[in-house]
C-alpha cells in the first residue's frame, strides 16, 4: 500500500518530490524493521508494541527526537490513509507517544551579511550571474521554500503589481510581494531568458543555463556557494535563506500573523519560533540600559 499512499500523497495532496521521498524512505525503514524483528507482518497485524520497538530501536541507533517525530507522522499519514480506504478499522498509533523534541532555534544569516552579499559580491555578467543573484533574491525577499522557487511560473509574475503567486504546501496559493529593486533585474533576466530556445518551450521562471527547470541539488548548491562568501554559519542552504527572511522581518517589528501569511505557515505555533532573535534582543538592550541589569 506504501505506492498507493505515496501516489494520494503526488496526486491528490499535491506534496513535494522531496516529501514524497522523505515518506517512502520513511515507510520502508519501518517495515524493514518489523520483517526484520518480527517476521513478515500485514499492516492489521502490526500493534503499538511493534511501533514502539521501532522507536526504540531509533534512538538506540542515536536518532534525535525531531528525527523520531517526524518519522513517525509519516507513519501516522500512511495509517490514517488505510483507514480512509477502510483497510483498517482501528489505528494503533493512538496509544504511541512522540518523543519531545528539544528547541532547536532557526539558523539565519546576518542582516549585514546578506547586504554584502546582495550589494558588494560581484555576480558574472552574463545570464548565470542574473540568474544566480535573482535566485538568492527571491530566496531571502520571499521567503520562498526549496520547492516553490523551482515551480515558480511566469504567468505568475505581477511586475505591475510587485507581487508574486506562489503554489505552497498542500496546494495552498499565497501571494508574496517583491522587493522594488527586482522589478528591473527581472526584466533584465526575462530579456535573457528568452533567447534561450528550450527555455521557450516552458513557463517556469528560474531555469538553467541550457533553458531546463531548475532542480532542488542546482539551487541548494548555488545557495551554498554564494553564502560561502559571507558567512561562516554551518548549514548554508535555501531553508537558512527562508529562516533569515522571517527573522529579519521579526525583528524589524513585522506583525507575526502577517509573517505567518508571507510563510504559508498552516499554524501561528511554527512562526513563533521566529520572535527569538527579538526576544535575544531585548536582553541586549536591557544589560546595556539598566541599571540593575
């Protein structure tokens, strides 16, 4: 059933290629352990003890909580998913606890440091160069995920209005408004673009040099390389550009609701984690400015 649940997953819920792994590789470890420990076992044979030996077993093997979690609500989508094809009638993930996972602050980078980048670095100039700065652009002026910036379409790109619509998580649109200053590099790039036959042949907006879409290894390793040079922060991927742009607009007094919308969050829970970085602040402020402090 693991096929079926993945193709519901594609089809249907409209989740990410790399979701989609995440899910299957998630699966199939699972019931790699239950053949493994208990011999072969069908999904209605399988109990909360069985699901609870497999956790066991990951943090035996070192896996951290958050790792744990979200392994197991892959496993709590695949069983609420048999359940609505009534291959199950009772789920036995019920009596499974998650383990708490411990805080985990989001990586960011500098304010100044992405200024730098944007403003000091010099980009080739030629098509690659436009493309890669206008790439980080849109990454830290959106907000965008991995994903969405490689699905981004040009019919749904609003010069006029400076506004950009985005196809999110679960097939939800949000639409996110674009820094001034892009209006021109866009226009510059689309000219650039166009020459470029195979890139003719489709609308998404970033493509590579050849005119194809672009894919999640091309841009996390283009994030990579440009963040080398003005960051010696450990992860230095596309989500660090997403956790930077919501930081910096926390603390520059942003509304959280309205972070939240920029986001596609689902929940205000997941946008809290931003107001840290205010939080942090405040201590500075207090230690510099008071007296007891």
């Amino acid at each position: 059933m693991i096929e079926q649940f993945l193709q519901y997953l594609e089809f249907e819920k409209k989740y990410s290629k790399h979701t989609l792994t995440a899910y299957g590789e998630d699966l199939k470890q699972f019931f790699f352990f239950i053949e493994s420990a208990f011999g072969a076992t069908t999904e209605k044979e399988i109990t909360h003890q069985h699901i609870r030996s497999w956790l066991v077993e990951l943090m035996k093997d070192k896996s951290s909580a958050r790792t744990v979690r979200r392994k197991l609500s892959s496993l709590k989508s695949f069983y609420k998913f048999l359940i609505r094809q009534n291959i199950l009638t009772k789920n036995p993930l019920q009596k499974v606890v998650s383990p708490k996972p411990s805080k985990r602050l989001p990586v960011f980078v500098e304010e100044k440091n992405m200024e730098t980048l944007l403003n000091e670095i010099g980009f080739p100039d030629n098509f690659t160069g436009l493309r890669d700065k206008l790439t980080i652009e849109l990454l830290y002026s959106g907000g965008f995920r991995r994903s969405e910036i490689i699905n981004l379409t040009i019919p749904n790109l609003d010069l006029e209005q400076l506004q950009l619509k985005v196809l999110g998580k679960g097939n939800k649109e949000r639409i996110v408004p674009l820094n001034p200053k892009l209006k021109e590099m866009v226009s510059r790039y689309l000219e650039q673009r166009n020459i470029i036959e195979m890139a003719t042949a489709h609308n998404f907006l970033l493509v590579m040099d050849n005119g194809k879409k672009m894919y999640d290894k091309f841009v996390y390793q283009l994030v990579k390389k440009y963040l080398n040079l003005v960051t010696t922060i450990d992860k230095k991927s596309p989500h660090v550009l997403r956790h930077s742009f919501a930081t910096h607009l926390s603390n520059e007094g942003a509304d959280l609701n309205a972070i939240k919308e920029l986001l596609g969050h689902s929940s205000l829970a997941a946008t809290q984690v931003y107001t840290h970085n205010t939080i942090e602040k405040l201590k500075k402020a207090f230690k510099q400015a008071h007296p007891r402090a």
